[in-house]
C-alpha cells in the first residue's frame, strides 16, 4: 500500500519568515501578515490543498548575535516586525471547516494558568482544530526583557517546562467533569459545583490551587506539537507530542533522528507511530523542469545574504558579522557551524571549501531545511524517496513567497501525489486529533496527560 505523505504550512505573523529579502519580490504578500485578509486567503488556499494545517512559528525577542545588535534584523526585516501569532487562528478558523492550526507559544514568559484558558477558547472557537508548539525559548534578547539575565540552562528549560505542562494538564483534562455543564432552565443550574474540581497544584515553580475557567472544549488538551531534536527535546516530546517537527539537511540525519524519536517513544510506553513526524524543506516547481529552475534562480537573486547570516548567527551562538563573505569556514571558530556546513555539503554532494557567502546561499531560502526544485513529478519522486528512506510522516513546507509558493505545491504537486495514492483526497472527518491520529478527539490513555484525567466517579479528594 502506498504510504501517504502529510502536509504543513510553516509561516511566521512576521515579513518573509525564513527567506530574508524575498518579501522585495513583485509576487510576494508578506508585507500584509498584518492584514485579516492575508491569513483569511491563506488559510482558504490550504485547506484547499488538503494541508493538515498551517504551523506558526514565533519569536519573544530579536536576532541580535549578529554584530551584537538587532540592526540588522531590522534592516532585512528578519523576524521583526513580528505579531502575537494567537491572534490569527479564530479568523482563519471562520473561513474554514477542517485547515488545523498549529501555534507557537513558549512556556517561559507567561504563567500556565491564562495560557490555559486562551488555548482552550480557541478549541471552542475552531471546533477543536487547534494545536500548541511547545517551545521552550532559545533567544536571550527575550530573555532579557522578561527581566532577565539569559534564558535558562538548555535542560532546566525542560524541567521548567515539564511542570508546565503538568500544571495545563491537570486544568485541560482534570478540573472539570465531561458532564459538570448541566444548562438546567428549570433548577436555574448552569453548571454543577460538585464536578468541577480544584486542581491543587503545588510544585518548584508553580502554584495553582483553583479551578479551570472554561468547559471541556472538543479537544480538552489541544494538539501538542514539539521541535526539539536534542537527547532532551526527543525525551520530551516522546511524553508529551502528538506531532514533532525536525529540520534535516540530509535523509541519513533525518532517518537517524526520525529512528530517535520512535525509540524514545517506546521507551516512554507508546506506539512508534502514536506522533506524525513533519520534517521541514521548501519546495519550487513549475510545470517543467527548465521553469522551476528559472524561477529557483530568480528568488536566489532577491534573497539578503546578510539577512540569512542574521539568522545563522543566532540559530549557530556566533557573531557571523566579523567574517568577510569570502572567508572560508575554516576561519570561524565554531563547531556548530562546521557541523552545520559539513551537513550543508553532505547534502549537496559539494566537496570543496565552502565559504560564509556559501552558508548565506544556503540559508537564504527557507532557512536550514533542504529545497527540493523541479516539476510536479520530479518532487514527487523526491518526496516519496524521503519517506521510504526515513520513515517521515510528511514535510513541513518552508516557502520562497507567500503565498505563491504554496500555491505552486497545490498545482504542481498535490495533483501528482494523488494520482499516485500517495496524497489525501479529502479530510479526515473531526477535531485536528483525529485528522491526524484517526483514532478520536481526545488523548489516548497511554499519553501522559491521561494520568491528571477526571472521570464522573472522582472525587475531589481523589483528583488532589
């Protein structure tokens, strides 16, 4: 049987996301992330081309590394200007009936207890159509005006964060009874007090004694979704994502982290295939070959080598400004951006030297994912090679322009695919738990959250 391949889009409520200097592009619209329309026509666009959704990254903070200020990134409008990304999902939801929406909101600068409450709205307001990227920050320009120093060490972020999401579970799924809303007109009872229950938090960073606002909404928990490749990340997620994002440069590094997370959710007591794996990559196609590669080239000509080393010197930890961009790798002193290039290299079959004017051609498009171009057939060869080689779920789709590369992937590709019963021909029917997993609207017993659930013969005393 044919596998199916999955689709997101991966946006930003900011200009051009991750191709610095293509919002100059004629044909690109980033320059309206500010406008109801822009997302409205988006997300009426995908759900068209059967994506699961539209995933919306986000950053509290600038991209200052590189030298030393946010300059910059305010030159290339790199991430910034950028909008609250919450904001976009209820009018984008309105003028769609099955589009997901995955959200970014990190766990260091707001406290769980209004967090909850604002996800569990918008799984009202979307029919349970929502999910949450969690992240636990990585800018220090954040960090810092949030009062402090720096972000915390990488894996007391994750401890920070398992807390977190303790405390949301436990209001999400433990605080209020399936059946506690009664609407009785004749007693004059809305909800009944005795099935809704405290949750009586206490922990190292949290306290939080009282009830959860809102009714269970389709989903109580929404979608959880999770980016984070590390020993910790993978551990991470394998309690708690239904959905992980990665970013390879190559099958053989995908297929060993793809092997990662499926061991590691064994190890945490699921099913190897109970998370959908997204990798990320941008695609440009065209009706023929010979098109796609021309246009390949035309946004290669818009794309801002110091806005990509903007962003490289963030993601990397090292100032790229103090290198000229025909100095060789081997003059930075940096491990991870030599891991990262002989990354970049392995992927391209290119042996030689490369330079800092190389790692910016890289970058420039789509951020640190590979690009795939060529004509509908030819990246759908590649897609499903991908998937037979690593076993990924699907792909995350980084564009050039907005929304003209998503477009493209809808007339090129997405048609192709089907022919070969490797593409959805229509959605799954439910809340974005079941589009994905198939197997219904709320989580499955074996996942973490499930331990903090209330059912109708609990007792208050049992839940605390």
């Amino acid at each position: 049987m044919t596998r199916q391949i999955r689709f997101n889009a991966f946006d930003m409520n900011c200009v051009a996301h991750q191709s610095p200097g293509l919002w100059r592009h004629p044909e690109d619209q980033s320059h309206r992330y500010n406008e109801i329309s822009y997302w409205t026509e988006m997300a009426t666009l995908l759900e068209e081309g059967l994506f699961d959704g539209i995933f919306i990254a986000d950053v509290l903070g600038t991209y200052d590394v590189y030298g030393g200020t946010n300059e910059a990134a305010l030159r290339n409008g790199a991430q910034v200007p950028v909008a609250d990304p919450l904001m976009l999902v209820s009018a984008m939801a309105a003028v769609t009936k099955n589009l997901g929406f995955g959200v970014t909101a990190g766990t260091a600068y707001e406290h769980p207890y209004p967090f909850a409450r604002r996800m569990s709205t918008l799984d009202h307001l979307t029919k349970g159509r929502v999910g949450w990227n969690v992240v636990t920050g990585y800018l220090p320009s954040a960090a810092r005006n949030m009062g402090n120093e720096d972000q915390l060490e990488h894996d007391a972020r994750y401890d920070h964060a398992d807390e977190y999401l303790e405390v949301v579970y436990k209001l999400w799924e433990g605080s209020w009874e399936e059946d506690a809303v009664i609407r009785d007109r004749e007693s004059g009872i809305y909800t009944d007090p005795a099935k809704v229950h405290n949750i009586e938090h206490k922990g190292e960073f949290f306290s939080v004694p009282g009830i959860h606002l809102v009714e269970p909404s389709p989903q109580r928990t929404p979608v959880i979704f999770q980016a984070g490749a590390s020993p910790r990340g993978i551990a991470f997620a394998a309690e708690n994502a239904e959905a992980v994002f990665v970013g390879s440069p190559t099958k053989a590094i995908l297929k060993k982290t793809v092997s990662a997370i499926r061991d590691a959710l064994e190890a945490a007591g699921r099913d190897r295939h109970d998370v959908r794996i997204y990798t990320m990559l941008t695609i440009i196609t065209d009706e023929t070959p010979e098109k796609a590669q021309a246009k390949h080239e035309e946004y290669k000509s818009y794309a801002s080598a110091e806005g990509a080393l903007v962003f490289m010197s963030g993601w990397m930890g090292i100032d790229l400004s103090q290198y000229d961009l025909d100095d060789p790798i081997g003059a930075v002193k940096s491990n991870a951006i030599v891991s990262a290039v002989a990354n970049f290299q392995a992927a391209t079959n290119d042996g030689r030297d490369w330079t800092i004017r190389d790692i910016a051609e890289w970058g420039g498009i789509g951020g640190l994912g590979p690009r795939i171009v060529g004509s509908g057939s030819e990246v759908a060869d590649q897609l499903q090679e991908w998937v037979a080689d690593t076993d990924v779920d699907g792909f995350n789709l980084a564009y050039a322009i907005t929304p003209g590369s998503f477009q493209d992937v809808i007339t090129y590709v997405v048609p192709e695919l089907q022919k070969r019963g490797a593409y959805p021909t229509e959605y799954t029917p439910g809340t974005l738990r079941n589009k994905l997993h198939n197997r219904g609207d709320r989580l499955p017993q074996n996942h973490k959250a499930a331990s903090f659930r209330v059912t109708n013969q609990q007792s208050k005393e049992n839940l605390s």
